[in-house]
C-alpha cells in the first residue's frame, strides 16, 4: 500500500466499502418467498427490491414457484428479465401452455400476430404431447388459409394489388369464393390476375361455371317449414321430401321431373336432417373425428352402389358452422355418378347434404352446385335478443300493436260470457292469449262453446270466429296459462317476438288490451306504460315470472307487455294483484308459451301431411311431446295410412307419460299402444313400433311377448347396431348370458367405433357374470371410443367397487372430478361411494351439497335420487336445515304418492327437531291423508295430543311453501286461530285464491280439521289354537337354514344384495324362493318381493347369493334396511357316479332361442353344442318354466335317447311341453342336463 498514493488510497477504500455493503444488502428469491408468506405486501417487498438494487436472473422453474407461491405476474416481471417471450413461436405457444396461460388469450395472440404458420406432422404430433390443446392445433394451421374476411380487407384499407399478389404467395390454401363474393370483390377493385391466382389454387373451383353463366341461372330460395335450413335452388327443380322414424327428414332438388324416390335420383341435390333428441356425439367428439368413424359404415351401407372414396375429406367453415366435405364415385342403375357429401352438426342437428351427378354431367352443373352450396345456410334465430339501454319511443308501436291486438269473446254452455285480450304472432292468423280466458276455471275448465275476436274500433275489421289450436293450464313446477287460438284468413299484422331473458329490472314496457269491457266499452283498445320491477326464476332456472308496473285489470288477461328495450312482446299479461301487493303485475314470459306451442315459430299459410309430420319430428327432437302430438294427430287424419306418423305418436304419448301423474300415465300408455299396433298393420317392419312394443311388454312383465318383438327387430334390421344392442340388454336381465353375449358382440362387429355403447353392453354382460376384469376392459373400451362418456367411466369404476378395492376406487374418483371439474352429477356419484360403501356421511354429505350448489348456481333440476339421498342424510347427521331446504325442493318436484309422502315425512321430522311442533304434525296429518298405509304415523297421531297450527307459523309456511301445499295443510291440521266473516273481506287481495279458498272451507265446517279419522288399532282376538299336524319334509329343511346378509348397496341405478345361505341338514337343497323386504330407515316396509334362485346348497355347507339385482334405486332410494327369508326350498336326490355325469354335463352347451306359445300349447326350441371329446346321448333335461318374478310354477323331465358327437351342436325344435291353461303366466325358462351318457 506504501507505493499507492493517498488521494489513491481513498477512493479505493471509499469503492471497496460501498461495493462490500451493496452486495451485503443483496435480497435472495427465498428471502422474497418468506416476507410474502410473513404477511408483506407485495408492494412493500418490490420497495425494499429496489432500495437494495437487487436485480435477479428469473427461471423458467423460478415463474412456476413463485406463481404458485401466491406471487402475480406484474409482480414477477420487475424482479428482472422475464424468461418467456412473447413473440409467437411454437416453443413460446409450449411454454405458455405449460405456464397454464389462458387458451383464450394464447389464441388472441395468434390470430393478432397475422403469422402464417407451415405446420407439418411432427409439429402437430410434438404439440399434441407437449399438451397444446386441439383448437390450439387447428387456429395454427388454419393460419396458412386465406379467409374471405382479410382478402375483403385488404382491398377496403386500398393495399396495392402488387402487395396482395405477394400475401397472397405466403398461403397453402384459399378461400372458395361464390358468385355474391366475387362480385363484391370486383366492385372493390379486385383484378382478373388476382381472381385467377385464387381459382387455380383453390382444387374445387377449377370446374366452377363462369361467373356470368352461375348469375344469368334464375335461382329461388328455400325456406324449410322447421327453420332449420334454408337453400338456393333453380327455379323449375323438382322438390321430394321424404320423412323417416327417429326424428330424421330428407329433402331432395332435382331437374328430373318423373323421379318420385329420392333414391333414385342421379342428379340434384338432398338434405337429410336428423334432430338428436337428448345428447349427441358431437357434445364430446369434434365434427371431423366423427366423420372418420362414420365413413366405414356409410360405405357399407352403399357397397351396393360400388360406392368409393375419391380424394381425402377436407374441413369447411359456413358462415361460422364447422362442415366436412368428400367427394365420392358410384354406380347407380349401369350410370357412373359422381357425389360430394357435405356433413355439418348444429344445435343437436345432423344435415348430410349430398351433391349427386352423373360424370359426364358434372362439368354443366358445378356452377350451380357451387351456388346451391355457397347458399346454404342453417338455424336461424326466432327471438329478438338485441337490447338496448336507451327505450325506443312508445308512439313508434302503437299504430302496429292496436292491428296486433284482439278482444276475445267467450260464450260458455251455462249462458256465462267472458272476455280477454290476445295479440298476433303471425301473418297467417296464431293468437296467443290466457288459458283462463277460453276455459272456465271456475266450473270445472270447461272450455268455451265460441269464441270471437275483434279489434279495436279505428282498424275497421269484422268480427271473426276463433278456434283452440292447443292450451294447457298448470301451477308447478312451472306456472302455464296459455292457449293458443287460430282465425282463418291471411296477411295479418302482428307482434315480433322477445327473449324474455334479455330483460332486465327498470326496462321500459306498453301494455296493450280491453280491460272491463262493462266500463270503458268494447270498442277502443286500453295503453298504459310501465317497467320492470322483478324478474322471477324457477326451479329449472328458466324465467318463471315477470312483475310489471303497468296498470292492468280484469280483462287485459292474455294481451301482450311489450319492451320498449328490446323492441319485441316479452310476456302475456296474466294476473292483477290487490291490497299491499297492488301494483305488482304479472306478466308470464313468451319464452314459456313458446316451449309450449312450437307453432308460433313454424306457422305456415299452407302446410301438407309431410310438412305436419317435419315439424312433429322437430318438436320431438326438442322434448316438446305435446306439440308433436298435435301434428302427428293431424298427419294420422290427413294421411291414415302413414305407419312412420303413427309409430312416431306411440313413441310421442310414451315420453310425454312420464311427466304425468299415475292415472294420465296409463290413458296415454294405452293411447300409445294402440298407435304402436296401427303402425305395425301398416307396415309389419316399422322399426319404432316394434321396439315400442317390445319395450311396453317388457315394462309389463310379459316377456314372452316382448322377446317376439326383439327377435323381429332383428330379423328386420340385421346390418343395424341397435337391435342387436337392445336385445342384449334383455336378456341380460333375463339372466341368459350367452344369447346376451352374442347380441353384444354383433353389435361391436357392427359398430365401428361408433358408440361407446356395445363396449358397456359388453362389460355389463361380464359384470353380470363376475367376470370383473373382462368387464372392465370392455368399458376401457368404451372409453376410448368416447372418453367423456361418464356412463363409461362409472362402469368401469364398478370393477373397484366389486373386487371392494375402495381405496382403487377413491383415485378413480378423484380422476374423475378432475376430468369433470364442476359436473354435479359427478360430485353426486363421489357422494354415493363415500356414503354407501366407505360409510363416510359427512364427507358424502359434503359432496352432495356441493351437487346441490352447482345446481342452483347453473339454474339446472337435480335429480329426485339426490334430493332423496341429501335430505334423509342431513337429516340423519343432524343437519336439520338443509334436510328440510332440501325436501322442500323435492316435494316440489315429486309426482308419486308415496313419494311425496316421504317428503312430507322428513319435512315434519325436521320441523319436530326444529321445535316447531305445530308445523310437523300439520304435514304428518298432510302425509297421512294421501298415503295411509304408513301404521308407525298412524299410531303416532292416534296417541298424541294435536298441536294448533299458529297464525305465526302459517306466515312462515307461506314464505317457504308453494301456495297449493299451504291450502293442503290448512284443511288437514288443527287451528288456533279462526277468522270472522268481516275479516275474510279484508283478506282479499292480500291472500292468494288458494289459501282463502281453504280457509272458506275450514269455516263452513266449523273449523274443523277435513282429513281421514284416525282410530288407535286394536289388537285382534288370539284365533282359536288347532291341534298340531305333522311337519312336511320342506318345514324341518327350513329349520336348518339360516342367512347372512353380507352387503345391500346401489349400482348402475338398481340396488342389489349379497348373502350367504348356510345349509345345516344332512341332504343338499336348492330351487330356492326368497321373500325379501325392503324398509325405510323408520323399518316401515315399502316393499315385498319374490326371487327365485335355482342354486343348489350341498349338505352341511354354505353357498354365497351374491349380485342379486332387486328394484330401481331411483325409485327406491329411501330404503335403508332389508330382510330375506326362505319361503320355499327342495331337497335334491344324489346322483350316482356325480363325477361322470358334472364333467360330461359341464362341457354341454345350452341355448335357448325360443320359447313360445300358440293359444293351446307351450313349447321350446333349444340347442346343445358338444364340447366333450367323446360322443354324448340318453339325455335327461330338467325343464323349469317361471313367472316374470322367476318363481318356478312347473318342473318337468325331458328324455332323449339323441346322439351328439364331439365338437358338434344338435337342435331340439319345437319341444311340445304342456298345455298353454296349465301355466298361462309362463315368461321364463331354464333347462339343464341332469343326465347324460358318455358314448
């Protein structure tokens, strides 16, 4: 140091000191982690970043920590560089979806950059395993196709054409121009140069008509009667339509003008459009992959026709709508034919629309197929949707509203008339307008004997007499007054329509109508303007309720509320409320009337028997049963002898059923039934009505009878997937595995990837028969073909359950609700398992509520099972509160007697618990007067000491309850309270109709309770003792027997049972009936049933009844206790040499293809197959015939002296057994060989 000068000297300390404290200073990214989870803000700790001058080398792994740590982005990026670039790139696109950035904003990004990507096979398969999803993929390489859109915007920003001949150079691909494109195009300046660069690109417009011969063709446009296509064709084409069974219509536009069938055109056009009721395959598979599992079969289908791929399918974009294009060589009638098949999906609707022409033809039409092509265009929207914030001027819609608006005049038998409003919603004459207005609610609904509508006296119109096109009135779930009426005559001023649902509290609405005609008249129209003041939802989450502002009255039912913010009739003006309630209007949404009657959508001037029988096949693949009804009994009139109508009618009554009660339900099953038989006198071939049949004999216990049908179906159909599926699902239930097995496997042969379902038909079969991991396989299977198919993913989660491998079973389910975050359904079968076999109730209950959440939060109907299995669960773990929310939902929703009994039952316990004793007995009293048969309640009520109702307790009632269940309980339960003849007139008004009628009818009683008297049970007289009789044989068996029960658990929907029988005689026993009782949880019995059981039990031993399948879990998910008895039982005689006989036996295999009656005799036709290496003769069968329950009603021995050699199956046809009258309630049977020789 002595050699550095001191002014040196310094400044080297004074550097060597501050540089010493900075780095002393220095933050580490551990340090950063630990003050953030000390509770330091995030902005307190960039501070003390910056004071210390801290600067950091960030990682890739340090972004993950960090973010996982709690840390944002913003937050990340000032600590230094940030390792991810946002430049485009493929490895920038892996990396940020490794960074799990938002796929919205990753494709923002892509579409922003304008880059064309050159995205090559192993691109797409390195992106794929990186885990880049597939609309990731596909907006990468759909970057290299030129869009209509940019071309048009280039020109209208006035880039020079020498430029966009150098754009243009960088795509592989470009867009098919029509003849209205590239018109406009050349308005805008586009040059022949460019037109040709873009045509001779683009492979399908080199045989393109010029521009000018495609435009001088004189074209009409096509407007499907269902609204859901609509088409360009020439004018003079002849138009076919052919309507099919499952929802499916075809439409042909041909030149030929003699051809009648659209199979036999050769040239045109046909669209066949198929509605899928429910859901599709296109919920979970892209368009393009099912498509590539749908080829197969359609080139089987047509190998008649020599059909043959000519070129690799191509993906296209219709106006927004994913479509799949091919091209196609055939042979039709000796004449080569050229086809291109277009396949779109929209809204739950397939449309194959085949472009067909003979070669030599190809070249004249392909202008014209082109335009037909390019005009295609399908679903469009029926409601106004476009609000906006500022009302348009009232005066702007009056003019238009007093044409649209109708006074409706009521004249009913008794010499009563009434009046209403109504309003237009068509040209051709449909008029919207109240139930009550047209039916009598007072005297029973009887309906109007005429009706008249007129208008207001300046439009200067008659008169006219209307008729009822459809009503229907209901209260729950979802409130419908509504009638639909029709006026002959055209070209009628009327309303647009509005979604209600686009509404909003404090939007502008005009009423329109003719409130009491006694005193302003029946000749001007009544305005008055008002807003929005509540919107109501209901338990669907559907807009149940519009409150209203307007003044309204008596007589302004069924006139139109129009919004003033969405220009169009939002609701029908329905009820008036008085006292504190005043002012507050109801209005029910058009939305509603709109689900209830399709035709205001699809009215027509003009409509024949086809276009009937299209629109029924729309309204039936959109669950709206009852307006298909109406067109298909429209269709059966015009056309009686159309099998595809009454089929699809039958099929129509069967699912509009399930939404009735029990005694509608039966009057439309037989209504059913009867279109089902009139189809089939039609046509004996008619799929729908055979598979209808089929399954209605089934239902009722006839299987005989239901197999025929079965069997015919496939007989008919023998190419087809479904028939074969079905069956095999029936005799699956009717234990015969392999006839099951083989239906199965034709119909995977037949499947090609398809359908998952095959595969699970499969794998239920090998369940069925504990072949668990066949089973589970065959459902692996099924995955594959449809990987979010929870059908699929529950049957395979079955194998853990039966190998009772539950841990296995917990990582399946946490996989699941991985897979299908936020699906209710999901959480509600995780609460199953946790619930019925890891007997957690807590933790089964947490995953039902949070179900239950999901539900409301999405404004979806849970299921009855979960609401059942919620409320009896909370309330078993004491959580009263939501037990009784809970049960109040399901009460709401439950259709059956007994089951609304239940949930009165529960509701009562909860309120008990809750302390509010007068509430529980006046719905115990309620549960007791629709389902008497309940003997713990009615010993309860008998003994205890009633408890009045209070006026408080009814105010709480009344907010918690639907007005129905509270006029329910009124008349049933005691009061503590009665009302004077003065008060009931300042009630009016303040209460609703219902609950003043109840309170009525109490006070003509004197306030006494109306409900079934209720007598303590008396024990019965000890009967007078017998002297004892000799056992039999079968009493001192039953002595010794005895039986475990080991398990009793739900799966796939049907509860089953498992039990070991012990056998303590010295004699072997079987032919078992077991009596089995099914209780709730209070161990009242629901039910009582039979089961046959033909397993043998050898003596001193046990044998194990395991996967005996009882009732529908759905039906009977309350039940929570069971009992099984031995009500009958055989000894079984030993066979000398056993060994021989059960290894001979064992190898013999049985099927039974028929079994049948003519009307005087029973017989059987049965196969046995040799599979023994020696020759087999001197057979005894035992034959055992069964009722539908499988009880045994007759045993009967069967010798044959018949020889079979080895590997070879003999046939025994036609086996007389015993007259039909000595066992008519035959449905089963079951043969086994209890004898046979070697030879």
């Amino acid at each position: 140091m002595s050699h550095i000068p001191y002014r040196n000297r310094m400044i080297l300390f004074l550097c060597f000191y501050l540089f010493s404290a900075v780095f002393a200073q220095q933050l580490k990214l551990e340090e950063i982690v630990w003050l953030k989870e000390s509770g330091v803000s995030e902005s307190e700790i960039l501070a003390e970043v910056k004071k210390t001058s801290t600067s950091f080398s960030i990682k890739e792994k340090d972004v993950l920590d960090l973010r996982q740590k709690g840390f944002s982005d913003s937050f990340i990026r000032s600590l230094g560089p940030w390792p991810f670039k946002d430049e485009v790139t493929l490895e920038n696109i892996i990396a940020w979806v490794k960074e799990k950035q938002d796929e919205k904003i990753i494709l923002e990004r892509i579409q922003k950059s304008e880059k064309i990507f050159s995205i090559s096979v192993s691109d797409r398969l390195k992106l794929k395993r990186e885990g880049v999803s597939e609309r990731i993929i596909q907006a990468l390489a759909d970057s290299s196709k030129l869009k209509f859109d940019l071309l048009k915007l280039w020109y209208q920003s006035k880039i020079d054409e020498k430029e966009i001949l150098k754009r243009l150079s960088q795509y592989s691909e470009f867009p098919k121009l029509s003849v209205r494109e590239i018109l406009n195009l050349k308005q805008m300046g586009m040059s022949k140069e460019v037109l040709e660069k873009i045509n001779k690109a683009t492979p399908s417009q080199e045989t393109v008509l010029p521009v000018k011969e495609a435009v001088a063709e004189q074209f009409a446009t096509y407007q499907d009667i269902t609204g859901l296509f609509s088409i360009e064709y020439p004018e003079g084409w002849n138009i076919l339509t052919e309507v099919k069974e499952k929802n499916s219509f075809r439409m042909c536009f041909t030149p030929e003008p003699k051809t009648k069938k659209i199979v036999d055109v050769k040239l045109g056009i046909s669209v066949t459009v198929a509605i899928m009721e429910g859901g599709s395959v296109y919920d979970f598979l892209p368009i393009e992959t099912v498509f590539q599992r749908f080829l197969p079969g359609y080139l089987l289908d047509n190998q008649k026709y020599q059909l043959k791929i000519l070129s690799d399918h191509k993906m296209m974009d219709l106006e927004g709508t994913k479509a799949v294009f091919s091209e196609y060589s055939a042979v039709m009638d000796k004449t080569p034919v050229l086809e291109d098949l277009l396949m779109v999906a929209k809204d739950r609707t397939e449309f194959f629309v085949h472009f067909t022409s003979p070669t030599k033809e190809k070249p004249k039409y392909a202008g014209i197929f082109h335009r037909m092509r390019e005009s295609l265009r399908f679903s469009s929207e029926k409601l106004l949707k476009k609000r906006s914030d500022i009302p348009m001027n009232p005066a702007s819609i009056i003019a238009q509203a007093k044409e649209a608006t109708v006074l409706i005049t009521a004249d009913f038998e008794n010499g009563m008339r009434g009046t209403g409003t109504g309003f237009l919603i068509s040209e051709d004459g449909y008029i919207i307008t109240n139930h009550h207005v047209c039916y009598s609610h007072q005297d029973k609904m009887k309906k109007a004997a005429r009706l008249f509508v007129s208008w207001d006296s300046k439009v200067g119109k008659k008169e006219l007499p209307a008729y009822i096109v459809a009503a229907w009135f209901q209260e729950t779930p979802v409130r419908k007054d509504l009638a639909l009426l029709k006026i002959e005559g055209s070209n009628y001023t009327y309303l647009p329509l509005a979604s209600p649902q686009h509404s909003m509290e404090s939007d502008r609405v005009i009423t329109f109508g003719f409130p009491r005609t006694d005193v302003f008249g029946r000749s001007n129209i009544t305005v008055t303007e008002g807003t929005i003041i509540r919107l109501v939802e209901n338990l669907e989450g559907k807009l149940d309720t519009i409150f209203i502002d307007a003044k309204i009255t008596h007589g302004n039912s069924g006139g139109p509320c129009f919004s003033l913010n969405l220009g169009g009739v939002i609701g029908i003006n329905t009820a008036v409320h008085k006292g504190d309630l005043l002012g507050y209007n109801i209005t029910l949404p058009v939305s509603i009337a709109l689900e209830e009657f399709p035709e205001i959508y699809y009215s027509s001037k003009t409509r024949d028997a086809l276009d009937h029988l299209k629109l029924a096949s729309l309204y039936k693949g959109k669950s709206n049963y009852r307006g298909a009804a109406r067109e298909l009994l429209i269709v059966t009139e015009k056309d009686p002898k159309n099998d595809v109508a009454w089929a699809m009618l039958g099929e129509t009554l069967i699912q509009e059923s399930f939404k009735r009660v029990e005694s509608e339900q039966k009057i439309l099953l037989k209504e059913a039934i009867l279109s089902y038989q009139k189809a089939l006198e039609i046509n004996p071939k008619s799929e729908s009505a055979l598979y209808g049949m089929g399954s209605y004999y089934w239902q009722s216990d006839n299987k005989i009878e239901a197999f025929r049908y079965y069997d015919r179906l496939v007989s008919y159909y023998p190419q087809s997937v479904w028939p074969y599926n079905n069956r095999a699902y029936f005799y699956l239930q009717a234990g015969r595995f392999d006839e099951a097995t083989l239906d199965a496997q034709k119909a995977i042969e037949l499947n090609n990837n398809m359908h998952p379902d095959p595969y699970m038909m499969m794998g239920s079969i090998y369940y069925a028969q504990k072949k668990y991991e066949e089973g589970k396989a065959e459902y692996e299977k099924a995955l594959r073909v449809n990987p979010n198919n929870l059908k699929a993913h529950y049957g395979k989660l079955d194998y853990f359950i039966y190998i009772k491998n539950f841990s296995g079973a917990e990582i399946e389910y946490a996989r699941l609700l991985e897979q299908f975050q936020g699906i209710p359904e999901v959480l509600a079968e995780v609460g199953n398992f946790y619930h019925i076999h890891k007997k957690e109730e807590t933790q089964a209950l947490d995953y039902y509520k949070r179900a239950l959440a999901i539900y409301k939060k999405t404004h979806l109907l849970p299921s009855l099972s979960l609401l059942r299995n919620t409320a009896d669960l909370a309330y078993k773990i004491k959580d009263y509160a939501f037990s009784l929310e809970t049960s109040i939902t399901r009460l709401a929703l439950e259709k059956e007697k007994i089951e609304q009994h239940d949930a009165m039952m529960v509701i009562g316990n909860c309120f008990y618990e809750m302390q509010k004793k007068d509430i529980a007995e006046a719905f115990y009293y309620l549960a007791y007067s629709i389902y008497k048969e309940n003997q713990k309640l009615e010993e309860y009520l008998a003994k205890s000491k009633p408890v009045p109702l209070t006026l408080e307790s009814l105010e709480s009632l009344m907010k918690l309850f639907s007005v129905e269940v509270v006029a329910q309980l009124l008349l049933v339960c005691d009061l503590d309270f009665t009302i004077s003849a003065e008060k009931f007139a300042s009630l009016e008004g303040k209460l609703h109709d219902s609950i003043l009628l109840a309170l009525k009818i109490r006070q003509a009683n004197s306030w006494k309770p109306i409900r079934p008297t209720i007598q303590d049970r008396k024990p019965t007289q000890k009967p007078e003792e017998k002297l004892p009789s000799l056992p039999s044989l079968e009493s001192l068996l039953l002595k010794n027997m005895s039986i475990q029960i080991k398990k009793f658990y739900p799966k796939n929907n049907i509860w089953y049972v498992d039990f070991t029988v012990s056998n303590n005689n010295n004699l072997p026993v079987g032919n078992f009936v077991f009596q089995i009782v099914l209780m709730d949880d209070s161990q009242k019995v629901v039910k009582t049933m039979t089961v046959s059981e033909k397993k043998s039990v050898p003596a001193s031993s046990k044998a194990d009844f395991d996967n005996m399948d009882l009732v529908s879990y759905e039906a009977f998910s309350h039940i929570e206790f069971i009992k099984i008895t031995i009500q009958s039982l055989q000894s079984l005689t030993v066979v000398s040499n056993p060994e021989k006989n059960l290894n001979l036996a064992n190898n013999l295999f049985l099927q039974i293809p028929s079994f049948y009656h003519d009307g005087k005799n029973w017989y059987v036709t049965f196969t046995v197959s040799n599979k023994n290496s020696v020759s087999v003769g001197n057979f005894i069968f035992q034959v055992q015939m069964e009722d539908a329950n499988r009880a045994i009603l007759k045993t009967l021995s069967l010798p044959f002296t018949r020889k079979i050699a080895p590997g070879e199956t003999a046939s025994f046809d036609k086996i007389l057994l015993i007259p039909h009258a000595q066992c008519p309630k035959a449905a089963f049977i079951y043969i086994k060989v209890v004898k046979v020789d070697g030879m």
